[in-house]
C-alpha cells in the first residue's frame, strides 16, 4: 500500500493549462543567448536612435575646421571628421536614418509582398503564375544591382533608397507567404470556413494570414539588417544619402581616404554597420528557432 501511496504522485495527469505557441517561443526564445544578446544590441540601437538628440553632445552637421580629424578623446569621443565634425554625434544620429530605411522598406516590401502572395497562393492558376513570374525576374538580380538599377533610376536620395529596399524585398515575402497558403488552404479549417459562407477576403486575413506571422516575423527581422546593409552600401556609392547628412554608409565613403592618416574617421561608422547587422540578424535567427513548432516541447 505504501508503494502504490508513493507511486500516485508519478503517475498524476498534469492538468496546467498548456502554454500557446507564442508563449512558448518566448520562454525559448529567452533560453538562446545568442538571440538574447542580438535582441540586446537591437534595443540599445533604438534607445540610441529615438534619444540622439538628447545625448548627442555636438551638433552632427555642424562643422569646426579647426578640429579637423581629431583621434578619440574625452572632448569628442569618436574623434572628428575632416570637417572637424563630432563622429560620435554623427553615428548616434546616423542610427535614426538608418533604423528609418531599414523598418519602412522593409515595412513596403512585406506590404506589398504579402498581399501578393495571399493573391497568389489562394487563387492560383493564371494569377498565381503571373505574379510568381514577376517575382522570378526580380528575384534573378542581385538584391544589391537591383537596389542599384532602381536608385539610378529614379535618382538618389533617402526615400528613393526606402522605396528600392522595399521592391527588392518584395519578392521574398511574396514566395514565403504563397507557399505557407499553398498547405493551409488545404486543412480542414478552411472547409469549415467556406461551409459557413465565409468570403475570400474573410478566409485570406483571417484564416490563412494568421497562420503565416511567425515565418513573416522571422523574414522580416532578418531583412531589416540586409536592409540596412543594402543602404549603407548605396550612400557609400553615392547613390543613398547625400552630404551632409550623417548616414554610416556615407560616413564610410568620406573616411576611405584618411585611413592611413585617420582610421578613426571609417572605424567607427563600420563598427555601427556591424554590430546593428549582426544583432538583427541573432535576433531573427533566435526567432526562428523559438517559433518553429517542430521544436515545441
């Protein structure tokens, strides 16, 4: 009796209410250090950005020739640029812009791209290859040429820089989200819902759209760092932002020339680039672990 008394609290049904997918990616996500770190570097980069101009000790484009190409110093942290700008200043505020390109193109592009994706994958047949086949196309250019046909195009400039962002990321949530509507179309949920009258765009927001957020969520996360790589590498082609505007990629073109005399002047912008790329890209990778269900516990 004692062995059976001892052996009832083993063999007791856990009745706790089950944890839902997006909690349970939470917890996961909180035990990836890596993704922990990245979400970090994220958040300290968007601090940086919405409070610049608060804790920007100069003005960014403000110029002082007499403090031209200082090194490091308690004055100027970064040292200063050839125009004796404040790089310190500079890259604070060049966060802002380059948050600003990264989350509206990216913004443009999911829009865009799940929309015809939804349109795509739902109605197949001859719309579903007209549009996939426009996605073909751009999708066979180099996301980096085609960023750089579409500025060229159309002129440079930080909006124009936000729009070719977006149509080169178009493609990519457009094939996501059609293949992820491609199966789920075919679940049962979807009879049920046209057995109750339910119309097309009721059953593409509502029934198939829900069921895509995860990987879109993933997909964009990573995009914004490949967003903000595309643009900084536009304005240091001369294609993105124009002078004087404080923008990393900009800030690297102008400091090319005085490497050998001030490396300072192209250190520290390229550092920006590298540690925003690679916190949205720890993040989005942690992401995908968290939410892929084949990993659900």
């Amino acid at each position: 009796m004692k062995a059976a008394a001892d052996m009832a609290p083993a063999l007791a049904v856990d009745r706790s209410r089950p944890r839902s997918l997006w909690s349970d990616a939470w917890a996961r996500l909180l035990k990836n250090r890596a993704a922990v770190f990245g979400g970090v570097l994220v958040i300290v980069l968007i601090l940086a950005a919405l409070t610049a101009p608060l804790i920007a000790p100069f003005d960014p484009i403000k110029q002082d020739l007499r403090s031209s190409l200082q090194p490091p110093s308690p004055t100027h942290f970064f040292g200063t640029d050839v125009h004796g700008r404040d790089i310190f200043s500079r890259v604070l505020h060049g966060a802002a812009i380059s948050l600003r390109i990264g989350a509206l193109g990216t913004l443009i592009g999911a829009t865009i791209g799940i929309t015809l994706g939804l349109i795509s994958g739902f109605y197949g047949g001859l719309t579903d290859t007209l549009i996939m086949r426009v996605m073909d196309v751009l999708l066979a250019f180099p996301g980096l040429l085609l960023a750089i046909a579409i500025v060229a195009a159309i002129g440079p400039g930080l909006e124009n820089v936000i729009i070719a962002v977006g149509v080169f990321s178009m493609p990519e949530f457009a094939r996501l989200v059609r293949g992820s509507i491609l199966s789920a179309k075919q679940q049962e949920f979807m009879l049920a819902a046209r057995v109750v009258g339910a119309r097309d765009v009721r059953l593409m927001t509502q029934h198939l759209l829900p069921n895509v957020l995860a990987p879109i969520l993933v997909l964009a996360t990573l995009r914004i760092a490949t967003a903000i790589l595309t643009a900084a590498s536009l304005s240091f082609l001369g294609l993105g932002a124009q002078p004087p505007t404080p923008e990393w990629g900009a800030m690297l073109s102008d400091g090319r020339e005085y490497l050998m005399l001030a490396p300072h002047v192209a250190t520290f912008p390229g550092l920006a680039i590298l540690v925003t790329v690679l916190g949205f890209n720890l993040l989005g990778d942690g992401l995908r672990d968290a939410l892929d269900p084949r990993l659900r516990v």
